[in-house]
C-alpha cells in the first residue's frame, strides 16, 4: 500500500452547517456517500416510513386524551374509521378516506342533535400520513387548545371528540356535517418529511360539508414539539376560529396575519459568497 | 357507433369505448388510472387493449381529438399545429408498425429529428403504451435535442444537473450554503433553481438577486431560476429583476393549465419578456417546464384521459415555446398516482421517452415521498435507466433531502455516481469552468478537488467554526 491518501475526504465547507438543516458537506468515499452519513439518512427514511404505516394505538390516544382532562373517561372518545379497509387503499384511493364507513356513520349519528342548534365546533383527531405524529402530539395539543377556549370565552359548545383511522382532512367535512358542528377542526398527521416525521396539521372549516374544497379551509403545519410548539400553534387556531365565527366563513377570505411578515423587496440578498 | 374499437381473441371479442378508452387500458398498470376509474379491469384486457392498439393507424389520432378541439386550446395546438409532410415517412404505419419502425435502423437520430413536428403526443402516448422499458431506453437514446441558455445542454454523452438549494424559509445563506456545496460537487449546469418557501413577488426579486450575484462574481457559465408561477416572473421582469429563465408547471388540457392560473397566451407574453432581456449568451432558449403524471387527476381536468397520455400531451405545449430544459417530477404526486418504485420507473422512462421523441431537453425529478412503496435503491435504478437511456439533466440536492419541498431527490453524490458509471460529463462551458476554478481536480474522472479552491476559501473566511469534520 503506497496510497496514503485517506478514504474518506470530509468537505472543508461543513461549518457552512449553521446556516442550514441542509445535508451539506456530507463528504465521500470516492465520490459516493460515506458509511455514516448512508445510514443517518436511512434511519431517518425508516422513521418517516414508520409514521407512515405504524397503525395509530386509538386506546391509547384515548387513554391520553382522558389523562390530559380532555375527557372525564376514554371512551368517550368516539373512535370511527373511513372507507378506506388498510392502509394500502388508503394511500391509493383518497376518496375513501375521506368519507365514513358505514357503521361509523351510524355510531355517529345517535350523537347528532336531532333538533335545535349544533355545537359551536367538532374536534376531529385523523391519523392520516403520520400515526406518529397524531399519537405523541394530538392529546397535548386538544388540551391546550381547549384549556386556551375556556379561558377566553367559555361558551363554546363543543361536539363530542372524534378520532378516525384511515383518514383524510376531508373526512372532517362528513363528521362535521352529521354533528350539525357550525366548524370543524381537523388534526391531522401531516405527509412525514425525513427530518420531521411527526408534523401535525389543524385545519378549520366553517360551515362543514361533504364537497367543501381545500380553498375553504385555514391551515396551520408543522405542530410538533420541535416545529410550532403547542401554546403557539393553540394562539394561532384560538384566532382562525375567532376570526371564523365573527365572519362566518374560512379558507382564502380569511387569513391568517398572526404570521403575516411582510416583506421588503430591499432586503438583503448579500451573503458570505457574494461579500466583498 | 356505441363500440367502434373491438377486438377478437378467440371466440372472445372485446369491445373499447372510444380511442381514449383503448389507450387508457393498454396502459401498463398505475395507481392514477385505477383512482380515475380509466384503467384495465383486468390483466388480459390490459393486453387485448394493447393488441387492438397496435392494430389502430397513426393517422387515426389526427382524425379523432381525444379532448374536443373546441372546447380545449392544447388540442387545437396540438393539430393546428401538425406537419403532414414531416409525419409522411411514418403516415402509412399503425401504432404495432410504429413500434418497429422505431427499433429498426431505419429511425436514425437524423430522421427522428426531422420526424417531430409530424408526431403528435398522442401518437407517442400510443406506441410508448407498446414498448418495454428497454424500447423506451433505446429510441429515447436515438433523440438528440441541444439547447441553450449560457452553455450549451444535451449534447450526446453529457449529462447536466439542477442545482437546487430549497430552504424552509428562504433565508440566503442557508441557500447559500446549498449552493457552494452543489458547486463544489460539480453541480449546476442545468440551472440554479429555487423553489421559494415564500411565493410572492418581492421574494422571487430578492432570490433573483442573490443567484445573480453568485452567478456573475464566479463567472458561472450558467443560469438561475425561481420557481414561482408566470404571472409573478412577469411582474419581477417588469420591475427589473435578473430573469433568466422562465418559470411554470403546465399540464395537458386546457382546464389543467387554468387550474394552474395561466393559458398559452400567458406563456408567450413571458417568453417574450425574458427574450427581451437579452441576457442569454449561447442560445435563444428560456423557458423551465416542470410536468407530471397525475396532475390532470388532480386537478380533476383529465376529460377521462389515462395520466400518461394527459403528460405527453403537455410535451406539445412545452415545445411550443422552445424551453431550454422540460422536468417531469415523476415521483413527486404521490401513490395515489404512482404507487411504488416499479410505477414511478416505469412512468420516468416513458416520459423520457415521449418528451425526446417530440424534441423536448426532457430531465427527470427522480424522486419519492415518504408514502410511498419506494426508497433509495428505486432511485438508483431509475437513474441509472435513464443515465442509459440520455437524460438531458436531473436534479442535484444536498444528501438527497429536499428539507423544503419534504421529498426525497437525486443527491450531487448521485451524479458523479452516474457521471462515473456511464461516463457522462457537465455542460462543455461549466465542465471548463469547473477545471478552471480547479473544482474538479481530475475532470475525466470527475474528482473533486479534496482542497477548498482559492476562490471559495475566502468566502469562507471569517465564517466561524472549524473547517473540518464535526
């Protein structure tokens, strides 16, 4: 062996990593990827496949949900399903997750107001892509965000908490409606990304229907512990919803300005390759 | 009139709605097809559906507009547009005879050149529906299409890369840091292209200015582009933003492109505009198309069309406005349109094939979302296929994670794996370039240099932190 050259070359560059979550400066052997950074990526890749097909444990969200004080007894968490029979339909016909199955609706429907006004809002926990994601943030979240609707109101009336396996954020529409709910608010286990596999989504509709569209809803992403933390994510929803039932409507008519940063065309575009 | 396409096996004769109907079931099998309820009920009639196909004329798709010439702009596009003396070599064929006309050495690079404006998306849609997946490596492989911009892309035996540097939220030194350490993989000669996290005006302006920036101290023979919608990309030329290249996502109906905010007449506006720039040097080509299979579906805009004929025939308004580079982000979508890595390969391969052979510079996003059946080792394989097959260009991110857009794409390590197996080179203007920023310390075996050139050393300066591993 006269080679002295080492096998692995790491980049000089790697310190550039504070600017950015980006897998800069990986290095090489040769010109592939290094042992480590191979398995740092599939490890992150076998998370997020995870979140994905891991089915949610409904027993022990609902456990949750009771421990939380969200519900005075786990069972009454009303736990429903879609259409969709498995997770393999479910990934290839969005529409059957975005409708009840038929004994779901009917276990609902004893539970819908027969006559007289609804309730103010449906609280729909969905598993959607990341069960991870629904199973260690939903409880917390429902919590705080009720904890924050007492606090400033107090009358709301709230629809009986829901949670469904196999679901699509649509699916909130066909609960909402048979609830008679004035809004729906959907929790969801957003699609899982390699570096965040347990990202939460709320989404709001006023007025919920089975055809509302995606432009009728206000959205809020990335709720986890290490994205939008619980308090902040709940201040941002507890003004969607005021906001919502003061104009009584949702979707692009109603902006969300908590995160409304406005930008100026002079900013900056210098930076440490174009500094003089 | 109820079944005019029927076919005998036996004493069995199927019978197809209408063309759309033959084509939709000899498609090979995809989620997108089964969700849009278009597909083969069965894998023999996926077969009986290819058999009746390859009996049809080609001349037959001129005759018989899969969505109505009236009420749908990209079909009168598509047959306003048709060269009958260019299509006379192939006008006596059926879409079987197509087939081998293609294999057989009679289809030259030359000839399939001057075939192009006779083909229609449909026909090509047809015979790919024929053809396995090596077919579709071999003629794609006969198509050369050069462009042009600041180098000079698709030369025969190069392959050029998208260097694309997404952050979360926008800010210029983590895109940056994406950048140098694209560059320094040998990455960027297809375009530096941004997908903003902010899509408005004054940021596109903003993230224009800042590739320019980089773009013109380094002397990059290259060019930049944010991907935001065509109306924006207008406004920022307007209000004299470095505009490169232009921008958009387009589909193959009409209703598609109006769900994506725009028409024909929208992209010719821009494409004046950024010509009017003057800010090309090697070529006139300024237009970025990005395509997809499924997003007709998904726009529900499909007129009961299979996904990867609605995809070709986005090819037609792609060449109508002379693009420099046409991307089909095959994996992008979803399962619910392609729904493993045997789907999205397969899908790659025939939009390849389908943009080559009616004279597109096609690349490909060879990509995965976490939902779906496919991982790394599918991406190899599909990138190896087309590496084969003569891909214009393909997408370079850091580490394969696109920390923005939450999907998973070719690496800048991908592409010197594929440069090195195949021996496939950059951009002849950005392959010197990389020479002589001594980026490459060994072009022909496309080595990075192990050193930090000079030129980037002091950018580095003063940026805390040690210059080693952590």
């Amino acid at each position: 062996m006269t080679e002295k050259r080492p096998i692995v070359h790491q980049n000089p560059w790697r310190k550039l990593r504070q600017f950015t979550d980006a897998r800069i400066g990986l290095g090489r052997a040769g010109i592939s990827l290094p042992t480590q950074e191979l398995l740092k990526f599939q490890l992150a890749h076998a998370q997020a496949i995870d979140a994905v097909h891991c089915p949610l444990d409904v027993g022990q969200l609902q456990a949750d949900l009771a421990a939380a004080g969200v519900v005075a007894r786990p069972e009454d968490v009303l736990s429903l399903a879609s259409a969709a029979p498995d997770r393999a339909t479910y990934l290839q016909r969005p529409d059957l997750g975005r409708a009840l199955s038929p004994s779901s609706g009917e276990r609902l429907s004893v539970h819908a107001p027969a006559v007289g006004e609804g309730p103010d809002l449906a609280i729909v926990i969905v598993d959607g892509l990341s069960s991870r994601a629904v199973q260690s943030n939903a409880a917390p979240m429902v919590a705080r965000l009720i904890t924050d609707l007492d606090a400033e109101h107090g009358e709301w009336r709230l629809a009986p908490l829901t949670v469904v396996e196999q679901g699509r954020v649509a699916i909130g529409d066909d609960i909402g409606a048979r609830l008679r709910a004035r809004a729906v608010l959907v929790l969801i286990g957003e699609r899982p990304g390699l570096s965040s596999p347990d990202s939460l989504g709320a989404y709001l509709t006023w007025k919920p229907c089975i055809g509302r569209k995606d432009a009728d809803r206000n959205c809020v992403s990335n709720i986890r512990p290490a994205g939008l933390d619980y308090a902040n994510a709940s201040q941002r929803l507890l003004y969607l919803i005021r906001e919502s039932f003061r104009r009584k409507l949702s979707g692009v008519a109603l902006k969300d300005r908590t995160e409304e940063v406005v930008i100026d065309s002079t900013i900056e575009s210098k930076n440490f390759l174009t500094r003089d | 009139m109820s079944h005019p396409y029927r076919y005998q096996l036996g004493t069995r004769t199927w019978s197809f709605r209408n063309l759309g109907d033959v084509l939709a079931k000899a498609t090979p099998a995809r989620s997108g097809d089964r969700l849009a309820g278009v597909a083969a009920s069965s894998a023999e009639e996926r077969v009986v559906a290819q058999m009746c196909l390859a009996d049809i004329p080609l001349k037959r798709f001129l005759n018989e507009a899969l969505v109505p010439y009236e009420s749908d702009e990209v079909t009168r596009l598509i047959l306003d547009g048709h060269d009958a003396q260019a299509f006379a070599p192939v006008s006596h064929l059926t879409v079987g005879g197509f087939r081998n006309w293609l294999l057989s050495d009679h289809a030259t690079p030359a000839v399939l050149k001057a075939l192009r404006p006779g083909l229609t998306p449909e026909m090509v849609a047809a015979v790919s529906k024929l053809m396995r997946n090596q077919d579709l490596i071999l003629v794609a492989r006969k198509c050369e299409v050069v462009t042009g911009f600041r180098n000079t892309i698709g030369l025969p035996g190069r392959l050029s890369t998208r260097l694309q540097p997404n952050h979360p939220t926008d800010d210029v030194a983590g895109i940056a840091a994406s950048i140098l350490d694209g560059l320094l993989y040998g990455n960027g000669d297809a375009v530096i292209g941004i997908n903003p996290a902010t899509d408005n005006v004054s940021q596109t302006i903003k993230l224009l200015r800042m590739m320019d920036e980089v773009i013109r101290k380094y002397e990059i023979p290259t060019q930049s582009c944010v991907l935001t919608h065509v109306t924006n990309t207008l406004e920022a030329i307007e209000q004299g933003a470095p505009v490169d290249l232009v921008f958009q996502s387009i589909g193959g109906t009409e209703a598609t492109n109006r769900s994506f905010g725009f028409d024909l007449a929208t992209l010719s506006e821009a494409r004046e505009a950024a010509l009017s720039l003057n800010r090309r040097t090697v070529g006139n080509n300024v237009m970025y198309f990005e395509t997809g299979q499924g997003s007709a579906l998904s726009a529900n805009a499909h007129h009961g069309i299979d996904q990867q004929t609605c995809e070709a025939r986005a090819y037609a308004v792609a060449r109508t406005f002379a693009p420099l580079l046409v991307n089909t982000v095959v994996g992008f979508i979803g399962p619910e349109y392609l729904f493993d890595g045997k789907e999205i390969i397969r899908a790659g391969l025939e939009d390849h094939f389908c943009g080559k052979l009616l004279g597109l510079p096609m690349g490909c996003d060879i990509c995965y979302t976490n939902h779906a059946e496919a991982d790394q080792n599918d991406m190899d394989n599909l990138l190896t296929l087309l590496g084969v097959a003569g891909c214009t260009f393909i997408m370079g991110i850091p580490g394969s994670d696109d920390i923005m857009l939450n999907y998973q794409t070719t690496s800048f390590h991908d592409a010197l794996y594929a440069r090195r197996v195949l021996g496939l080179r950059p951009a002849p203007e950005f392959e010197q370039w990389l020479t002589r920023m001594r980026i490459f310390d060994d072009a022909e075996r496309f080595e990075p240099n192990t050193a930090l050139p000079d030129a980037f050393g002091l950018a580095l300066r003063g940026i805390p932190g040690r210059t080693g591993h952590d």
